[in-house]
C-alpha cells in the first residue's frame, strides 16, 4: 500500500474514530464511515494540511470514499 | 462558577465602552485577552491596566486582508482563540433618503461581514479543539428596528440570523454561538446626549436607568462560560425590559 494511501486512512481512523478494518479505499465516508457532512469537510482541511495541498469546492465534493481522497491527493502529489 | 482559567479570547472593538469592559470582564475570570480596535493608544492603555494575559491586535474592520490577517494575529498573539466576541461597531446614521452607498456599505462591512471572517478563520480551531464560543453584540434595534438606521439594524439582525446559522453547524463540535442585544447603555456615543434627552429616554425603560457596560460584560462572560454550554443560537437581551422579546 502507498505512503498515502497509509496517511489518509490513519486520518480516517484517527478523525472518524472507526476501527482501521473498516477503513477498505471503497467505503464510503458518509454511508460506511458514519460520517456527517461537517466531518467530510473537517476530513478535508485534514488532508490539506497533511499533504500541504489545497482540494477546491468542486474537488472536495467528489471526495465521498476513501479512494477518492487518495486518488485526489495522488493525482496533486504526482 | 463562570471561571474561564486558561481560555483565551478575542475582543473586537475593545477600546469602545463596551468593548473594554467585555475584555476585563474575560480577563477577570481568568482569560487571555487579545484586544482589537483601532485606537492603538486606548488598547495599550487597557492593556497595561489589565497587566499579564493581555495582547493588543489592531486592525481596519473593513478591509477584508485586515481582517484575515488579525484572526492570525490573535492566534499568534494567544496560541489558540477559543472565544470570539465580534463586538467591534460603528453607526452612520441618516434616514434612508440621505442615506449614501457608502453609509450602508461601511455599516456592513465592519459590524456584520467582519464577524463573518473572523468566525470562519476561528471557527476551524475550535473544531479541531472540540470546544468553542462565538458571541455577537448585536443589538435591540436588530430586533425592533430604529428609524435612521437602516443600515446599523440591518446588520445587527444580519447577525443574529448568521448566529442561528452557524450555531447548527457547528452544535455538534460543542462551539455555541449566540448574540447578546444591549438596549440603551452608558457609553461614548450616549455621553453626547443632553439630560433631558437621557431622562426621556430612561422613561421608556421599565429598569428606570441606562444600562453599564458592566451589565453586558456579565453577559457575555455568561455566554462565553462552561456553564453555558447548551445554550446556542440564542440572543439574550439585556436592556432594562425596554423590549420583551
């Protein structure tokens, strides 16, 4: 698994407060993850942060699973 | 009760009456203070008179980079901004007919749209922190409106409707946002009154007197408290029962 991939769910887990097996790159923030939509955009401004990027309106709102997020943030760090 | 060891606070407009005694009142139970206005000396005199646990932040209201830059300033200055009093305000009375662009424009700008950007610049650390208190001073006049002023209450209503708001987005994180509404109180702008206009007015008070700045900083150190905690969206009048609302 990439570097990134390995952060983001150490975020996912550490924000969310889920167990780390339930964090798989398909689940989905809000349906699997039991996120609300002001965790998504907290989970945001924590990826920004941790990988020094800036995720625009229109980007964070297709961000809804786990490998959206890495997907995103690969395709900014690439 | 009320003890707010080890918070810090932001107070806007903290060289005004109200203003200043909001920031002794924080201070006096324990607050970090960062004080914002405009009139650098009057800050430094507060400052100085309040001793340790006091940083002074000036900044123009309505210049939107000014704005951005004193949230940074007042987090640098505190570490962390766990209460923001948007209290900072200004009046350009007239009735609508005279009333310019700019009269409405300038009104907006520092007493609804300031708060707006401090509290969107604050409110990520407090979420982080899972602890927050945003309080407006708004004003009776939001509420029951005040010919010559369209624009002062507009923007006091303007707030507590963007209180309300806020407040529901961020319940969940345990930051509440209310507003407290002043009726008629002794500061600067009503020093300027003569007798006769004070006593007519303190006629239309049930309490009989003008309010203190003191009776609102209690306000707000209320808000701002633990204890305060399940209260949010709220506006609390204090006016002397001038109007029930």
């Amino acid at each position: 698994m990439s570097d990134i991939a390995e952060r983001v769910k150490k975020i996912v887990v550490e924000h969310l407060g889920v167990e780390e097996a339930k964090v798989t790159e398909t689940a989905s923030f809000i349906d699997d993850l039991g996120a609300d939509s002001l965790d998504t955009v907290e989970l945001v401004m924590a990826f920004e942060e941790e990988f020094g990027i800036e995720i625009p309106d229109d980007a964070a709102e297709k961000i809804l699973t786990v490998k959206d997020a890495i997907d995103f943030i690969q395709s900014k760090s690439a | 009760m009320f003890d707010l060891t080890g918070k810090t606070a932001l107070v806007t407009g903290a060289s005004g009456g109200i203003g200043a005694a909001i920031a002794k009142a924080l201070h006096a139970r324990g607050a970090t203070v960062a004080l914002h206005g405009t009139k650098v000396a009057a800050l430094e005199s507060l400052a100085a008179e309040l001793g340790e646990r006091a940083k002074v932040v000036p900044a123009n209201l309505s210049d939107p980079a000014a704005v951005e830059q004193l949230a940074k300033d007042a987090e640098a200055a505190l570490g962390q901004v766990d209460i923001l009093v948007n209290n900072a305000g200004l009046t350009k009375d007239t009735l609508i007919l005279r009333m310019k662009d700019e009269d409405w424009q300038t009104v907006l700008d520092v007493n609804l749209t300031a708060g707006f950007r401090l509290s969107r610049a604050l409110v990520k650390g407090m979420m982080k922190r899972r602890w927050g208190r945003i309080i407006g001073i708004t004003s009776v006049v939001g509420v029951t409106g005040n010919p010559g002023q369209v624009n002062y209450a507009a923007s006091k209503a303007g707030m507590i409707g963007f209180s309300k708001a806020l407040a529901q987005e961020v319940a969940s994180r345990n930051i509440t946002v209310n507003c407290l509404a002043p009726g008629m109180i002794q500061t600067a702008m009503t020093d300027v009154l003569t007798d006769a206009q004070k006593e007519a007015m303190s006629g239309r008070i049930p309490a009989g007197r003008l309010g203190t700045p003191g009776d609102i900083a209690a306000g707000v150190v209320y808000l701002a408290s633990e204890e305060a905690g399940y209260v949010t969206g709220q506006t609390l009048h204090v006016n002397g029962g001038m109007a029930m609302i």
